[in-house]
C-alpha cells in the first residue's frame, strides 16, 4: 500500500465526543452536547412531513444537480440558479474547491486559528496552506492581503470565525478584495452566516455580480437544523460553478436532503425563532461570564469561545463528567479556552451550573 505522498502525516479527523457513547460511559441519562455549533431546536417539523413524500424514490438516485431546491434557493438568494452548487455538506464544496483549484506547489492563504478543513484539502492537493495569524481573534486582511504570492490561488476567509464567531466588515472586506490580484479565489465560508446580527457584516451574496473570484459557502447544517442530512451549498460565478461540477461525485447530494432542504427553507420563521433563541442564549450565558470575569470573544454565531484561565482539557473533562460535552480549546489551539455552543435556555443554565462548579465559582 502506497499513499499519495501528501497524505503522510496528516491526522484522521477526530470529531466531537458522540452523546450515545458518553451517555454509556457515564452511564448518565441526562447528557447534553454542545460541542458540535449544532442547533438545540431540531430542525423544522415541515421537514420529516415533506420527506414521507419520497418514499416511492428510495431505489432511484437523486439528481445531482438538485433542480427543485436549485431554483427555490436560487429565488431566496436573488441570484440565478446556475451560480449554485450544492454538497454533502459544505464540507464537500471545501473539498472540491481545493481539487478544482490547487495543484501541487500552489499556496492557500487561510487564518491561523481556522476551521480546519481549508488546511487539509489544501495538503491533500499537494498545496502548500500559509496561515496569517487571527487579531484579537479577528481575521488579520491586511496580513493576509501581504501574505499572497503569484503562487497564491485561494484565500479561505471563514466569516464568522470558527472557533472564535468573530466577523470581518464590510467595508474591511471590499479594502481587501480591492488588493487581491485578479486571478486569486476568495472564498467566503458563512457556515453560520443566518446567526449574524451586525449590521456591518458584509452581503457578499450581492457582491458577487461585480466580484466573479467570489465563492460564497452555506450550510443546511446549522440554523436549518440538518446537520444529518448533510447538505451545504456554494454560490459564485457561472464559470466557477461549471469547474466545480467537474469534480463533483455524479449524485453528491442525496435525494432526502435536498428534499429535507427545501422544506428547511420554506419554514423562515422556524429559522427566525431559532436566530432570536440564540441570540438570547448568547447573552445569557455571555452575561454570567461577564459576571464572573471569565474573557470570552465576541461572537455574532451560534458558539462562544470562552477562557477559563485554566488548562481548557481539565475543564473539558470535568464537565465531561458531569455531562456536558463542550469542545476543548486545546484541540483547536487555544489551551485554556473552551468552545460551547448556544443550547436551548435550560441546555444554557445546566452548562454554567456545571461550569460554575468545575472552576470553583457562585451563582
Ligand atoms: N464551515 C464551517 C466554518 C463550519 O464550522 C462547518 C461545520 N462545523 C462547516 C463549514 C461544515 O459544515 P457542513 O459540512 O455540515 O455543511
């Protein structure tokens, strides 16, 4: 057995701490997971309504293209359908960025702390991945501005930041696209772009008909509550589009998700409850870190990155044991830091009792 070349060394994914295995760990019934920037809420009941009708197609594939859910987006977004590509999950459009765009030698600009996946697709495709520290765990653009070379093809912007939910402006943005040179991808990963309140956050959608090195990235996974399903999507310039079908897998997006999507999308106030839940959630838990003088970032997504001042593995743990499962920030580069995502109001309270208790403070 002979691996491509590019793939020694690099790590398997390990993702978050499964609930139904620590359930049986700790033999606890009641274990919450908030590690995942899943939402607390489910998905929208209209969804398992609209999947019954698919039976009949179990033994057929999906259509690749996904034609309903195309032009249904398409007209939530204003954009025309053909700038729409849809994945098993965003994670597959990272995945066929990187192969439609890198060849061995050529550099990816990206964060230095990201989410990670920018970095291994790069690697896999031989690239090489040069990472520009964040700013106060803010994308540093004008770093990253200097950091592109003429072997540069792609810079990776992930707006808000995973894991630190901060975000980059507008008018940040256009400063920086005004000096990236004409033929360097910018991709836009807005994973959680529907949580965002600020108004200054760019509207990279509409920026795309005079900005054609645009991709934009979304995801069924998060405020639409379909993580399982895995459905995600990139939206860019016709002649982009046409590359990435080029490797894409024929029949990519099964035929459930796009199904499951497309009931998602037609239920805006379930997302809009969701969106004022964790905005709420947010500021309950901000507020009682704030209490307690505990630094946190400042997060306009469904996740808070929070200092415990302690090593963040003995936090993890200790909460671990009480069932709560939270994302260590020594995983992702910060070592005394943990990641929470925003649960449903009594998710929130549980996690800062047991939070208050493992670092010893009152509530
Ligand atoms: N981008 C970011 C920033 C993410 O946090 C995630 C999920 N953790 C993804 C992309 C991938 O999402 P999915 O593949 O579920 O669409």
């Amino acid at each position: 057995m002979k691996p491509k070349r590019t793939l020694v060394g690099l790590p398997v994914y390990q993702p978050g701490k499964p609930l139904e295995e620590v359930k049986r760990e700790l033999g606890l019934s009641e274990v919450i997971k908030l590690a995942s920037n899943e939402n607390p809420f489910g998905c929208s009941p209209k969804v398992w309504e609209s999947l019954k009708e698919e039976e009949s197609f179990t033994a057929m594939y999906p259509e690749g293209l996904a034609p309903e859910l195309r032009e249904e987006l398409a007209g939530h977004l204003g954009v025309a359908p053909s700038k729409l590509i849809f994945g098993n999950g965003s994670d597959e459009v990272v995945q066929m960025i990187a192969r439609t765009f890198m060849e061995p030698g050529d550099e990816a600009v990206m964060a230095d702390i990201t989410f990670p996946r920018y970095k291994t697709q790069t690697v896999i495709e031989g690239g090489t991945p040069v990472e520009v520290p964040l700013k106060n765990g803010v994308h540093d653009l004008k770093g990253m501005a200097r950091a592109i070379t003429e072997r540069t093809r792609i810079v990776w912007i992930c707006n808000p930041n995973n894991p630190t939910g901060t975000i980059i402006r507008r008018e940040e943005l256009e400063s920086f696209l005004a000096e990236v040179p004409e033929d360097v991808l910018v991709v836009m990963d807005e994973a959680y772009h529907e949580y965002v309140d600020d108004p200054s956050y760019p509207d990279t959608v509409s920026l795309l008909d005079r900005d054609p090195r645009l991709i934009v990235l979304r995801t069924f996974s998060k405020i639409y509550g379909l993580a399982a399903f895995r459905i995600g999507y990139g939206v860019a310039a016709e002649a982009v589009v046409t590359e990435l079908n080029k490797v894409r897998e024929p029949f990519n997006a099964n035929r459930l998700a796009q199904r499951a999507a497309l009931a998602a999308l037609g239920d805006q106030d379930f997302v809009r409850r969701c969106f004022e839940a964790n905005r709420d959630g947010m500021k309950q838990i901000q507020s009682q870190l704030d209490e307690w003088g505990l630094p946190h970032f400042p997060s306009q997504g469904n996740f808070l990155l929070l200092d415990t001042g302690r090593p963040a593995e003995e936090v993890f743990q200790c909460l671990l044991r009480k069932g709560v499962i939270v994302r260590s920030g020594a995983a992702l580069g910060y070592p005394t830091h943990l990641r929470v995502t925003i649960g449903n109001e009594k998710q929130n309270e549980r996690f800062l009792d047991e939070l208050a208790q493992c670092l010893g403070k009152r509530r």
